[in-house]
C-alpha cells in the first residue's frame, strides 16, 4: 500500500511555470508502481495528464498537455513530479497524483489504486 500527497498548486498567469510534486509514503516499494497524473475542472470529469513507468523510462501524455508539460520521478526521493510550462487558463483545475500497482504505465483512470487529495492550480488570463 502506498499514500500519496501533492504539493505545489498555486495561483499564475498564462505563460508562467510550476512544478507539482507528489510524495509517497511506501518507502523502498515507491519503484513498484507506475504513476500518474489526472486532473478535475469544475464541472468536469476527471481526465489523464500524464504517466510513468516504475523506472522513470517511459512516459505518456495527453494531447492538451503534450510539449509543456513533462512528468519524471525520483525514486530514491520516492518522490514524482509534474513540471508545467507555458500554462493556459485551460489549464485550471485541481491536480491529482496516483500510483498504480505495477510496472507498465497507463491513461485509465480506473487502474489506479491510490490517489492523493489533489492540488488546486489556477491560471489567470
């Protein structure tokens, strides 16, 4: 079992950068999980941002976020990130990090085991 926590939601303007950051509590086993990141408009359904591998060495994004943002992982830090650059309003919901049991990354939400309680990230036009 594995919990997760975000960290590094804030409020910037369109164009500006942030870097998220989930921290595991599972220690040695965090490298036994793929990881991903979702995120919620208001209104919303949840949807897919991005994913890892348990190595770091394959990832995959969604369409919308693919070129500005860029996830990676430090698994002696236990800790996964997701670095957002060039942000649009669009962009604007609360952030969900969540660890999947396994190596092989995925955009399901359904596969996730553990989910953190999320990060708000607001864009001003």
């Amino acid at each position: 079992q594995v919990q997760v926590a975000e960290s590094g939601g804030g409020l910037v303007q369109a164009g500006d950068s942030l870097r998220l950051s989930c921290a595991a509590s599972s220690g040695r086993t965090f490298r036994n999980y793929a990881m991903g990141w979702f995120r919620q408009a208001a209104g919303k359904e949840r949807e897919f941002v991005a994913t890892i591998s348990w190595s770091g060495g394959s990832t995959y994004y969604a369409d919308s976020v693919k070129g500005r943002f860029t996830i990676s992982r430090d698994n002696a830090k236990n800790t996964l990130y997701l670095q957002m650059n060039s942000l649009k309003p669009e962009d604007t919901a609360v952030y969900y990090c969540a660890a999947k049991t396994g190596p092989f990354y995925s955009w399901r939400l359904n596969d996730y085991d553990y989910w953190g309680q999320g990060t708000q990230v607001t864009v001003s036009s």
